[in-house]
C-alpha cells in the first residue's frame, strides 16, 4: 500500500504543475502586456473559474507573481495589482537603464543583419499597433523588440531581471500609454536600429537609455 501511495502522490503533483504553470504564465502575460490596469482587484474564484483549476493552483499562481511584484496579496486575501509612487518609478526606470543598456552592448557584438531586419519589422508593427492606438498592442511589440535585441546579449540571468521589471510596470506602462497620446513611433528604436547597423555603442547606449525612462520619468514628473 505505502509503495502504491508514494507512485500516486508524483503522478498527482505532475498533474497539478502544468495548471499552476499554464495559470502563471498567462496572468503574466496579461500584467507585463499592460491588459490589466493599475490597482485592478483579482479574485482567485475568478482567476480559477476563468482558467478552469482548482483554487490551489490560482492561489499557486498569484503568489508566485506576488513574489515578482507583479500582484499584492493582502493579509486579507485580497489581490490586486500595484498603483507604483512616483519613487517607484523613478527606480525601476533607474533599473531598465542600467540592465538594458548593458544587455543592448553586449548584444551588439552578435547584431548581424538578420537580427537587424528583424528588429525592423518588429518596429513596423509597433507603428502600425500606435497608428491603431492599441496600447496593449503596443508594450506588447515594444517589449518584443526589447527582447529580440537582448537575447543576442547571451546574458539570460540579466535578462531575466529585466523581464522582473517589465512584468512590475506593465499596468503602469499601459497608464502612460494613455497619457502619452502616442501617435508616432518611438524615434529611439530607429536610433537603437542605426546604432547596431553602424558599430557604435556609445550611441546604442545612449538610444537605449533614452528609449527605456524618457516615458517613466515623464510619468513620474
């Protein structure tokens, strides 16, 4: 019998995992991407019903994301996503500056041109996506270009944190985006794409500095 239960209880938690992990995965999503606004209540009845699981795996889900600042959980049970202060701001768009700037210098080494066409049409679909004033959309595009350009940098730890920091300004992200009234694309990815095509890294350092916290600090301002 005991042999039995302990065959049981791995095969139970590798059913569970792939609904915790399908759960967190795509709350992410939506939270990096800017669909879930600033100080939105969650409830882990919803999030389950919505994804069809169990309130274990909800629960699993949102307190990983919680680890990552992407929700709160309150004592109480509450979930919601942060309204970041203006000092918050200031210090992830302090955080973006520094990882992204040097995931971009050592990722410029590696910028062959494919890579270099391929942030090209990234970028077209980011115009198109301001064009349609679709503000997930557009994080969405922005952030996939970002990420295009910092795979190459083979840094995935570094990655890794600025994809942290992302997932914490992604509501926020989506309340400047309204603020901004964006109609053009933004001129600091055309300068990141000259930068790579010429070699120069400080001026893709410098693109990318400004690409990164000229909006945040606006927000902050």
């Amino acid at each position: 019998m005991n042999g039995m239960n302990q065959t049981v209880r791995p095969a139970q938690e590798a059913a569970s995992a792939p609904a915790h992990d399908r759960v967190y995965r795509a709350l992410r999503t939506r939270i990096m991407h800017g669909e879930i606004t600033p100080g939105a209540a969650l409830t882990l009845r919803g999030i389950g019903g919505e994804f069809g699981v169990s309130m274990t795996p909800a629960r699993e889900a949102v307190r990983r994301l919680a680890a990552e600042g992407a929700l709160f959980l309150s004592s109480s049970g509450r979930v919601t996503t942060p309204e970041l202060t203006n000092e918050r701001i200031e210090e992830l768009a302090a955080l973006r500056a520094l990882l992204e700037v040097e995931l971009a210098s050592r990722a410029l080494p590696r910028a062959h041109m494919a890579l270099i066409d391929r942030l090209q049409t990234i970028n077209s679909n980011v115009a198109e996506m301001v064009s349609k004033r679709d503000a997930v959309g557009y994080i969405r595009t922005n952030l996939e270009f970002h990420r295009t350009l910092y795979l190459r940098a083979q840094a995935p730890a570094m990655l890794a944190m600025a994809e942290t920091v992302w997932l914490q300004l992604g509501p926020t992200m989506r309340a400047l985006y309204g603020r901004l009234r964006r109609t053009d694309p933004p001129q600091n990815h055309r300068l990141i794409i000259a930068a790579l095509k010429a070699g120069d890294e400080p001026g893709l350092r410098l693109a990318v500095r400004s690409d990164v916290t000229q909006g945040l600090r606006l927000l902050a301002s």
